[in-house]
C-alpha cells in the first residue's frame, strides 16, 4: 500500500529532528550564536503542565530588547531559500547555558521570544499547537494552516507539546522581488501584502492565513521544498523555487477566492509594483529619465514614487538590482566577467569592479572563485 503523502512528510520531519546540523541550520547553530542579552524581568514563568498552559497563559512573552534577523545570519552566499523546524525537542542537549537563551522554556515549552526580519518569514504548522504573539495579540495557529508574515511586524512564537512541528521557509527579499512579484501582478490584492511588508510599513494585515489540507497540492509544493531543503544538492535551490513559486499560485487562488472585494473604481495611478517589473526588466539600460518617459510621468514624479514607497532613490534602487544579477551571473554561469559586466550596464569592466566591490565588499573575480574553487 503506497504510503501517504501526510505520512511521508512527517517521515521527512522526523529525519530532521534526528540531525541538528540540518534542524539548527547549516548556518545559525545554537552553539555559534551570539549570547542575546534580554531583559526577563517583565516575565512570569510559564507552568510546567502543558495543559495548565494552555488553559491560563497569564504569562507576558513580550521581552524589553526585540531581535532583528538578517539575511547574513541565515543564508549562504548561493541560498535564497532556507528552512528551519521548529520543535520542542530539537532544543535538548544544545549548548544551551543561560536561562537568556532557554527564554523560560519549561521541558514540553519552547518560546521564540519577539523578532522581526530583514527577509520573508513563511510558515505551515504541520501537527501540534503554536501560538503567536503580535501587536499585543494572541493567536493561535492551527495544524494545516500557513501563514505568510508582513516581515516588518514584530511577532513571537509559543511551541507547545513535542508532537509540535513548525516549519519556516525563509526567503530572501530579493528573491521576492524579483522572482515572486512579476509572478502574482494578476492578484493585485495578494501583491499588495507583500510589496507593503517590503517597502512601506503601514496599518494593515500582520500575516496572511490559509488552509493547506492533507494530500492537497499545496502540501505537495512544502514537502518538495522541505525535501530538497534536506537533499541540499546542486539543483535544489532552483528546485526550492519552483515548489515556492507553484504554492503562492495555488495560495494567490485562493486567496482571490476569499477575500471580500468590494465594487471599486480601479485606481489608474502608477504603482510602485509597475515600476519595480520595468525595472526589473529593463535595469541594465534604464535611467530615471527612460523610466519617466515610459510611464508618462515626470522624473520627480518617479524619483518621489520610488522613495516613498521603498526608501531608496532611483539610484540606489537600480545598483541593487544589478549588483544582485550580477552575483547570479557569477555563481551561476561561466560567462567571462567583461560581458557580465556589460550584460548588466557597465561600458568599461573597471567601473563594474569598483561598483560590485563596494557593494560586496569583494571583486567580481573574488567572488567568483568563492563558488569555482
């Protein structure tokens, strides 16, 4: 009898509880760590009894020093997908030596105390409880559910049981941007979400919640990415991306079918996420005066669009977005570096140098060899 694909997963699950290289990231072992300095003195420790727990939870989760996780921490130089699991147990027997570091964990209790990111957070609760902490609110996340952070909004998460799996994809925001963004232009609403928790903070939804039943196709896409997460091969980043890219179509489906959309007159104003596809496909030649005569707006008009809603000036903006292809280009291709040069804008290779140089703090024949050695 074939075994089921709930089944397999879990199976898939267990494989990493039982590694703590794979469980604890290739890069952010516990022991490598930096001791997080925290302030526990607004907490109340949480009770030992499980069930005591989760009936009173009188405890306050809310630390005074908030952590900030960058992309440096958790990814390699050639990841934009990684994932980590959650789970009481892989906290055991780690070089774990100052109650700072436990945050008040009791034995069956494990709480992430409050964080943001520099990168997206997505994350598929496949059996157990979770609780989430965000803006002063308690939610409870169910098994089968996922949700998808605005990574600008500080949150905490509650692990409770060791039957408790969570799992975290983590995503780079370039990535995003390039990747996932001209991929959902037709969901405008789904887009709206993202493009805000990238460039513009503003009230609005913290996370977004579905539903990824058993044996559905969207379950399929997180065990592949959890699959070759684990498989870590040559092809398993790109392979990451396709099950990343299938999911947020199935999601952006649903999603559509959903949310309540009032009648409304469709804005005809230019959107920042119109800007970042033009620039996305046009970045080796566009100037702010190209993009402005494309759009039919002013110069002005474009440069104020881009930095009110990203932070960055035009400039600033267009280097990233190079600097990024261009890191793609080197570890990934055997191009010679004069043409890469050229392919992303640059007329004489010495500019192209200085500029990536600045930008990674290694020379483009340097970073190379990182990845061709």
């Amino acid at each position: 009898m074939e075994t089921s694909l709930h089944k397999k997963f879990g199976e898939l699950l267990e494989e990493m509880r039982q590694s703590p290289d794979i469980c604890e990231h290739r890069t952010n072992r516990i022991s490598d760590r930096k001791k997080i300095d925290l302030d526990l003195s607004q907490f109340e420790v949480p009770p030992e009894d499980i069930q005591e727990f989760c009936k009173e939870r009188k405890w306050n989760p809310i630390p005074t020093k908030r952590r900030f996780l960058s992309e440096q921490k958790y990814f390699l130089p050639n990841q934009n997908i990684g994932v980590v699991l959650d789970c009481v147990s892989r906290w055991e027997g780690l070089a774990i030596t100052s109650e700072s570091q436990r945050f008040l964990n009791s034995k069956d209790i494990f709480y992430h105390p409050t964080h943001y990111h520099e990168f997206f957070e997505l994350t598929y609760l496949y059996s157990g409880t979770c609780y989430c902490y965000m803006a002063g609110n308690e939610y409870r996340m169910k098994a089968g559910q996922f949700w998808i952070y605005n990574s600008q909004i500080k949150h905490g998460m509650c692990i409770v049981g060791r039957d408790t799996n969570l799992i975290n994809i983590l995503i780079r925001k370039t990535t995003f941007e390039q990747t996932v963004v001209p991929m959902l232009k037709e969901n405008k609403m789904f887009l709206d979400f993202f493009l805000e928790s990238i460039y513009n903070f503003k009230e609005g939804p913290s996370c977004l919640q579905f539903e990824v039943p058993q044996e559905s196709s969207g379950q399929y896409c997180l065990y592949k990415l959890t699959q070759e997460f684990v498989k870590d091969d040559m092809y398993s980043q790109q392979i990451m991306l396709f099950s990343l890219c299938s999911l947020l179509m199935e999601l952006s489906r649903q999603y559509a079918q959903v949310v309540d959309q009032q009648p409304e007159k469709i804005s005809r104003e230019l959107t920042i996420e119109q800007v970042i596809s033009y620039l996305n496909d046009n970045y080796a030649a566009a100037t702010l005066k190209s993009t402005a005569t494309f759009f039919n707006y002013s110069s002005e008009y474009i440069s104020r669009l881009i930095s009110r809603k990203t932070g960055k000036s035009f400039s600033e903006w267009r280097l990233e977005i190079q600097m990024q292809h261009a890191s793609e280009l080197l570890s990934k291709s055997h191009l010679p570096i004069d043409l890469i040069s050229q392919q992303i804008g640059y007329s004489e290779r010495r500019a192209f140098d200085y500029a990536f140089k600045k930008y990674f703090q290694v020379t483009p024949a340097q970073y190379r060899k990182e990845f061709f050695s």
